[in-house]
C-alpha cells in the first residue's frame, strides 16, 4: 500500500521578490507531489511568489495579520496544523518563525524547523531575545552558509548538530554562460573604445546598501571612462539613488536604474562584473547566479559571502563600507579583462557545488526526519 504524502507547511512573512521567498519558488516546484503535500501560509496577501507557488502545486492560504489579524495569527495558524495534520513545519526568516514555533507548540506539532537566511546584525535587543527564544524551541535550525550557522550558535548557544547548513540552490538550466539580448540595447549609441558594464542587482534598501554601488561606480567611472554601470532593482531608496548618482556625476548613461525586472538571467548575462555591496548576507542568491552565468563577483566580506566568492579565484572580497577598497577590486579587473574572464570561468566550474537538486534532496531528508 502506498504511504500517503507527508503535510508539510513551509511559513514566510509575505510572498513579494526577494531571496528567501525565490527559494521557496525552487523547493516547492521541484518537491514530488506522491512525497509531500505542502501548505504554504503567509501573513501578507498578494506578493509576486503566491500565484507562481500556487502554479507549481502548492495551496497558499493567507493569515492575515494587519490590524488586530495579529492577535489571532498564532491561534489560527495552530489550528490549520490541526486541520491539516501537519507533521513537519518550516519557517523561513524571524516574522514567520516565531510565530510558527508557538503555533506548533499549541498544536502539538514537534517536527519544526527554523530557516536563517543571514547573519543576525540587523535585529534590536527584543528582536534578538525572541529570536533566540524561537531557536531554541525548534527542533532543527537551517542555516544557508557556515558564516550563518556560526552566527547563531554564538547568539544562541545552542548545540552545534541542531544547527544545520543547506545552501541556496542556482539553477544552471536557467543560468547559464551566453549573450544577452540586454546588452546591445543597453549600450545602443556608444561608440570608440569597448565599453565594459558593471552592474547591481538587488533590492534597493538598506541592508543592500545600493548608495555603496553608486559611490563606487563614481569613483570607477573617474578611473575607467568607458565603464558603465546598471542597477537593477526596485524599492523605497531608488529616488535618493537617482539623487545621490546624478551629484556624482553619473549622468549622461554612465548609471543607468532599469527597476524591477523578471528576465534576471538575462539582466546578468549582459555583465562584465556584479559588484554586491550588501551590509549582511546568507548565501546571497545573485552571487550564486552571477557565478553560474560565469560572471566574476566582487562583493563585501559580510555574512556568508566570503563562503561563495573564493578570493581570487571566482571574484573579490571589500570590506563593508571602504568604496575606494571596493573600486580598487572593480577597476582593476576592469582593466585587465583576461583576468576576468578567467575569474568567470572558476566561478562557473565552483557554481556546481551550489545545485537546486542537492537543495531539495538535503530539505526532503530534513522533512522526512522531522516527521519522525
């Protein structure tokens, strides 16, 4: 007879574009149905990831939490555990996992798991206190980089084999070396030398610090006149962006802000180098798909960036805040493009390591051992 699918629910604090909730996107699409049958709550309606999710299987049921919602959040999500006699649970990022370790505690649901995707620099003092406390109360705890699991076990002081590491997973079928069709669009009217273009890809908010690229990028640009730089990207900083670049001097093409965009690979294919200058990181997604893409990184040396980009090998490491540091790293590989593209191709062959398939097969195991 066959076994039924395991219930699992996977729990994130909204479902709008960002790292964590992309992987998700790439657990849950490739999770085999006759294993697993995945119930996907969130605490915000809408958001990019929720008809993509809905799409590849799973039900996406929306606990909202605004308003006076958030006084029944954790009751109502215990009781779908009832209902749904959840076996396994895993929470993604610090809104979804204290929540969810309380409900699990209502219901009677031991098999969770709590999901850390960065370093825990961001959190005040009652953050971190309800944090630690959720940790502590899961059964197992998934880091996505060495660097994260050490940061929560000095915090924590939890038991080093109740902290696990699971990498992002890149899919190389979607990135992957090749030409872009972005690129002559984007360097369209340019004429003389080769012009190199150097870009940022993220969301432009604080923890990714997309005012450190414009200083760079200003400071490069001085150096090397034919490099050009992009952004890609959206969020609340973009005007003050435009601002600051504009006052650097980065007018004329020489930055361009292309917004939010749903054709990444491509966007990355049409770089010579992604500069990331984030002030923490897990396992930071786009450095996985620059390297898939072959494109060489340069990035700061926070969280577990420096598990990634193998200095001098796949890219560089700067650190967090010194732009002339980072400029340095970018100019000079601007400037000796053999290197570069020798870096590019050790960040292809070291991207391997980093498989949605070894994703999945290690999160299946994680579930099947929390349902025990």
């Amino acid at each position: 007879m066959t076994a039924a699918p395991l219930p699992v629910m996977i729990a994130i604090g909204q479902l709008g574009r960002g790292g964590a909730e992309r992987q998700i996107h790439e657990l849950v699409s490739r999770l085999d149905r006759s294993r697993f049958r995945i119930t996907v709550v969130t605490f915000e309606p809408g958001g990019h990831y929720q008809p993509l999710l809905e799409a590849a299987g799973a039900e996406v049921i929306v606990l909202d939490k605004r308003g006076a919602g958030e006084l029944t959040v954790v009751p109502r999500m215990a009781g779908l555990m009832r209902r749904r006699g959840i076996r396994a649970a895993h929470a993604f990022l610090f809104p979804a996992s204290w929540r969810a370790v309380a409900a699990a505690r209502l219901a009677g649901v031991r098999g969770v798991a709590c999901a850390v995707r960065s370093t825990g620099v961001w959190m005040n003092r009652r953050h971190r206190m309800m944090d630690k406390a959720a940790l502590r109360r899961a059964r197992v705890v998934v880091a996505n980089a060495p660097a994260v699991k050490r940061d929560i076990l000095e915090r924590t002081g939890m038991p080093s084999d109740r902290v696990r590491v699971i990498f992002n997973g890149v899919d190389a079928e979607v990135f992957h070396p090749g030409a872009s069709p972005l690129r002559p669009e984007w360097l369209a009217g340019e004429a003389g030398p080769p012009v190199n273009l150097v870009g940022f890809v993220g969301s432009l908010r604080a923890a990714k610090d997309p005012d450190l690229f414009v200083r760079i990028a200003a400071t490069v640009s001085r150096r090397i006149p034919t490099a050009r730089f992009v952004i890609t990207g959206g969020g609340p900083l973009r005007a003050e962006l435009e601002q600051r670049a504009a006052s650097l001097g980065l007018a004329n093409g020489r930055l361009r802000f292309m917004g939010e965009r749903g054709d990444i690979p491509d966007v990355l294919r049409a770089l010579d180098l992604l500069v990331v200058s984030s002030v923490r990181e897990g396992c930071c997604n786009v450095i996985l798909e620059a390297m898939s893409s072959g494109i060489p990184v340069v990035a700061t040396r926070v969280g577990g960036n420096p598990d990634l980009v193998e200095e001098g090998r796949s890219g560089w490491l700067f650190p967090y805040g010194d732009e002339a540091a980072g400029a340095e790293r970018v100019a000079g590989l601007l400037a000796d493009p053999e290197e570069a593209r020798r870096m590019g191709r050790q960040a292809l062959e070291q991207a391997g390591r980093y498989s949605t398939t070894t994703m999945v097969s290690q999160t299946c195991a994680l579930y099947e051992e929390l349902a025990e």
